[in-house]
C-alpha cells in the first residue's frame, strides 16, 4: 500500500517511467555572503539509479541534498524533482514533493524524545490517516528490512552509532518514497556496521527500485555500492558483484570547490587521469 | 568603526526581521491546518504544570517580604492596619505579572532555546521539514499558544499566594488581624488594577515564549551555540519582560486610568 505518495497524472507518471530523469539539476549555483558553495552545478538522476557524489568535506555534497529537498534555496539555476521544478516553490509546496522523498542525515538525526517506533512511524503517525495497526505493521517491516526489529521499544540513545543509522534508514524508507537521499550514511561507523548500511542501500536500491543519491567520501563504501547488487533466493538475500550494464546505473559525482570535476561510471573514475581525483582515490 | 556599527546594525535589523517574520508563520499556522492538539496539550503541561513549583515560591516570598518592608514603612505613618491595601495593589498590578514572567522566562525560554536549539544543531528540524511536517506548527505554535495562556494563570496563582503570604507575616508578626487584611487586600484594588494584571500576562507570556522559540531556531554552531542560545534567551527575554511591562503599563494606563 502506498501510505503519502504523491498523485501525479497519469502523462506524468509516463514520462516519469523507467529511464526517464526523476532529478535534474540544471546549473545551480548557491553562496553564502562570499564563501561560493555550488558554482553551476548540473547532474542527471535516472529513475531506479544511483549516483554517488564524491568530495573533501565542504565541497559542497551535503548542499546538494538539501536543495533536493527544498531545505535550502538555490541563487541560480533550475531543479526538478519527480517531474516538478521546485527551485522556486513556497515550504507549503515543498511539502508535497517532500512526499516522495527520503533522507537519512548524516548523524541519523532521530528524534531523541521518541522510541524506536515513534521514530521509524513518525511520517504515517503524524502526516497520514493510515489506521495504527497498519502502520504498525509497516514499522515492524521496515525494522525488520534493516535487521533491527528487536529494538522497536528502544530510545535512540540506547543505541550504536550503526543501529542509528539503520533506524534512520528505516525511518526514510517507512513511507516508501521513490528517491532515497544519503548524507555520510557510513561516516564515523566501523567497516563492519559501514557494509551493514551499504548493504541496506544496495537492497533498497535493487530490490524496492528506489532512486538514491549517496554522498560520501568513503571510496570504500561508495565503490561497494556502485559494484554490488542485491539479488533474492528464496526468500534470501544475497550480494553480489554487478554486470557492467548494472555497474554503469551508478554513476559518479566528483565536486571540488562547488562544481563537478567528474560525472561517469566506477572504471572511468579509477581511470581518470585528473590529479585531484587521482589524490583523492590514492 | 564605522564598519563595525554597520555590521551590528545589519545583524540587529536581521535578528527583527527574522522575529517578525517567525511570529507571522505562527500567526498563518495558527488559523491553517495541520495542527498538532497533543503537542499543545503537551505543551501546557510542560510550560504551565511544570512552572507551577517556582512560582508559588515566587509568589509566597515576595508577598511576604513585601509585607514585612510595608509594615515598616507604614509604621512611620501609624497606617500599619494598611498594610493589605500595599501587597494587593503591588502584587496585582506589577510583582505578579513581572516576578511570575521573569520566573518563566528563566525556566521555560531557557528551556525552548535549548530544546529547539539542540534538534537545530543535531538536524532534527531539518529531519522534520525532510519527513513533510512544518517545525512552526509542530514545534513553535504549541509553545505559543501554551505560553500565552499559561503565564495569565501562573500569573494568577502567584498573585494569590503572594497575598496569602503577605497575610501569614502581617498577621503573625505585625499583628494586623485577619478581617482587617482581608478588607485592606479588596480596599486596595480598583478594577482598572485587575485589567492590568490580566492583560499584561498575556503580552508577556507571548514576549518569553517568542524570544526562548526565535533564539532556539536560530542557532548555530554545535553544542556552544546551544548555551549561547539559552543564554540569550535568558537575557533577551528578562529585558524585553521589564521593557514590555513598561510600554503595557503606559498604554494601559492611558487607555484606563
């Protein structure tokens, strides 16, 4: 069931199908007093793909999401989400087209006063008329999805760093958006709990469809995800390495500086012969 | 220099502009739906049943030094049996609605800065906005609208029990008895004094609660901001108390007396 998808026309929605643009970025640029955080940025998000955006911290990466969201306004530019141009929308607009969007915050950025289930459930508690019981359900399930479902009635603060982040993943992916955001999903986390979450975004990815962006600057993790898929046996999940056609839907984003000094697949990465990404991978 | 007071006056014209514009988006969500009735219902918990303690203290204590000092003015005079006519005028008109707002301001605004300040700085506004819900209407307005109607009763109460107070030190150690208390306490009171000590909780419940919401959404800078925040809270919000207190006053004294 979809509990706060947004309506959209039945065109729409077509032209919305499988390989069709459901983020586009189209020159964007944004400043604070001075400090240029995006100069001109633009990017293509394909409905169903990933695209991992890759740079040293205060590159601008985080900025992008929130733009996405509408949390922050861009100076210039264009940016359209499932279909709408939202650069210019008024917060109560930007309601609706937060609908179909997911975020998981760098810290997990749970909220502190409320359990695990308050939490995970908030969006369908607070924002839907979807009867509780139901909802229930769908908060055990997602907890369950990230492998998290005996700690329904924690608070956060009883918590790892890692189950944070998984909750915060469940909490994004409650209301079955169709575009997951990941801010540092994996930073500050050990290799372990890390493949643990980048497991979970590979599964959301390949087997929910959802279109994500990831922002990190874990190559590790970042080249995990571009590399891997997740595939179901049996009522079993299991990881394995991606074909190259399935490789080539995650496409890399590299920003120095505020704008885009790389835009290809994990091989053209590796291959590039820019000093700066060849530093920044060594 | 000169660059200095005009950085200063930019930032105190933003600091305004941001006030205003935090009361107008209150103001819209307060006649637009969605509304949250459990936060509010939260929120009069919080700000009123949780006040409740300190100002009974307040109200109590200064009810009775206010008598104790008084008696010994009046003394002078040989108008002790007075002395009720002074604590209810004082407690109604003015140390009621400013001890009981400056109370408040000291446990409600420094709680709201920090509270909002610590889910800024931690990103949970932003998780709220991203999960499709207005932190305004869900964080601010509850908070507003508790204040407002909270710090009147407060108000009340404390006024009350600074009365009682008084009359425990007036007869008990000024030996000024009860019946004659009690009919100074009522002597003492015009209706115009009673407008004023309801009318001016309200704008003052409005200045805490607005001043502890606008500082804690505007924080910045990590953890330090969240006590620079609670801070300003404080101090913003216990002078604009005696400031708003004093333009009340005037106006309503102009307007009634």
């Amino acid at each position: 069931m979809d509990y706060v998808t947004t309506r959209r026309s039945p065109e729409l929605d077509e032209a919305l199908g499988p390989g069709s643009p459901i983020i586009i970025f189209d020159r964007v640029s944004l400043a604070f007093d001075e400090k240029v955080i995006l100069n001109e940025v633009s990017f293509t998000l394909i409905k169903g793909h990933t695209k991992l955006i890759l740079g040293a911290s205060g590159a601008g990466k985080s900025t992008i999401l929130k733009l996405i969201l509408g949390l922050l306004r861009a100076d210039a530019g264009r940016i359209w989400v499932n279909g709408e141009q939202i650069d210019r929308m008024r917060e109560e607009e930007l309601m609706k087209v937060r609908v179909d969007l997911g975020m998981v915050f760098q810290e997990g950025a749970l909220f502190d006063s409320l359990t695990v289930r308050e939490n995970v459930g908030y969006k369908l508690y607070e924002e839907t008329s979807a009867p509780l019981e139901q909802i229930d359900q769908r908060v055990k399930e997602v907890l369950g999805f990230v492998g998290l479902a005996e700690y329904i009635d924690r608070m956060p603060s009883e918590l790892s760093g890692g189950q944070r982040r998984r909750v915060a993943i469940a909490r994004a992916m409650a209301a079955k958006p169709r575009i997951l955001l990941y801010d540092e999903p994996t930073t500050g986390l050990d290799p372990i709990t890390a493949l643990t979450i980048d497991d979970e975004i590979t599964k959301l990815r390949d087997l929910e469809g959802v279109s994500s962006i990831l922002v990190t600057h874990q190559l590790r993790d970042a080249f995990y995800v571009a590399t891997t898929t997740a595939v179901r046996e049996n009522g079993r999940e299991r990881f394995v390495p991606a074909d190259s056609k399935k490789a080539d839907e995650a496409e890399f984003l590299m920003l120095r500086d505020g704008q885009v000094i790389f835009e290809g697949n994990a091989s053209e990465l590796r291959s590039s012969k820019d000093e700066y990404i060849q530093r920044f991978l060594s | 220099m000169f660059r200095l007071v005009e950085q200063w006056a930019k930032a105190a014209v933003l600091e305004v502009q941001e006030y205003l514009r935090l009361v107008t988006a209150v103001g819209r969500a307060l006649v637009t739906r969605p509304f949250y009735p459990r936060d509010v219902v939260e929120q009069f918990d919080e700000i009123g049943v949780g006040s409740l303690t300190v100002v009974l203290l307040t109200g109590a204590f200064t009810g009775a030094v206010l008598a104790l000092q008084s008696g010994l003015t009046l003394d002078q005079f040989g108008a002790r049996s007075m002395v009720g006519r002074l604590v209810s005028a004082s407690m109604v008109k003015e140390l009621g609605p400013v001890l009981t707002a400056l109370m408040v301001t000291g446990r409600v605004g420094s709680g709201i800065a920090a509270e909002l300040g610590s889910m800024v700085v931690t990103e949970q506004i932003s998780a709220l906005r991203a999960l499709g819900t207005d932190p305004i209407r869900k964080l601010v307005l509850p908070r507003m609208l508790a204040g407002v109607i909270m710090v009147p009763v407060l108000t009340a109460i404390s006024v009350a029990v600074g009365m009682v107070g008084g009359a425990v030190v007036s007869i008990l150690q000024l030996k000024v008895a009860w019946s004659i208390y009690w009919n100074e306490v009522i002597a003492g009171l015009y209706m115009q004094d009673i407008w004023m000590g309801v009318i001016k909780p309200f704008a003052l419940g409005f200045v805490i609660v607005s001043i502890g919401c606008h500082v804690g959404m505007r924080t910045t800078g990590g953890t330090q901001g969240v006590g620079r925040s609670t801070t300003n809270a404080v101090v913003a919000g216990s002078v604009a108390v005696l400031a708003v207190n004093f333009f009340v006053t005037k106006l309503l004294i102009v307007l009634m007396y």
